[in-house]
C-alpha cells in the first residue's frame, strides 16, 4: 500500500539548521534502506513556505497569492512516497524520520494506492 508521509515544521526551526542538515535529513541511513528495498517511492524537501504560490480558480479566471495557503505555525517542509505493507509499518517509518523529534508527520494513505 502507498502512504504520503507529510513533514511540518515551522519556517524558523528550519532556517537554523544549515542547507546541508537540511539535505542529511533526507539522505540518512533510513532513506537508503527504504531506496534499497524498494519501499521508498519518492521524496524530497520543499523551499520554505515564503516561496509558494496559491493557486484558486474562480468564475473563470485564475487567481495567485504568494506565500502559503493559510498561516499555521507549521508549515509542509517535505514528504515521502513509501511503498509498503499496511499502516503500522508505514507509521514505524515515519517514526524514524528525523524531523518527527520536533514536529509531526503525517501519514496518509494514497486513494487506489
């Protein structure tokens, strides 16, 4: 079964840590492992949230807004595409993941996958 695991974090925790901790977060141990066996799908970090842009359509005309789609004090800094047998061991992976020690990840369960 597919699983989404969704990284938040806020912007400022992020910005004091390095680019290359930011980097190590996902090219640790476990993202090898999974890559090796074939569970890892995917995956990768996201610019901060300063850099996206909403996009809604309304009566026809397309609307953009820079910046996140709602202020939250926690922000979607990355995710990961796994492949594996059922929800208890896609929450054991998220477990593993280095970012679950200061902020929540959420595992969400793919629509046919």
């Amino acid at each position: 079964m597919q699983y989404m695991l969704l990284i938040y974090e806020s912007d400022a925790a992020a910005a004091k840590r390095s680019r290359l901790e930011q980097a190590g977060i996902f090219q640790r141990s476990l993202n090898q492992d999974l890559s090796s066996t074939g569970k890892r799908i995917g995956g990768s970090p996201l610019q901060p949230a300063a850099t996206a842009t909403t996009v809604r359509s309304r009566d026809g005309k397309t609307l953009t807004t820079d910046g996140p789609f709602a202020e939250t004090k926690e922000q979607l800094g990355g995710y990961w595409l796994i492949d594996v047998v059922d929800l208890d061991e896609a929450i054991a992976i998220a477990a593993l993941i280095p970012t679950a020690q200061w902020g929540p990840v959420e595992v969400r369960p793919l629509m046919g996958g």
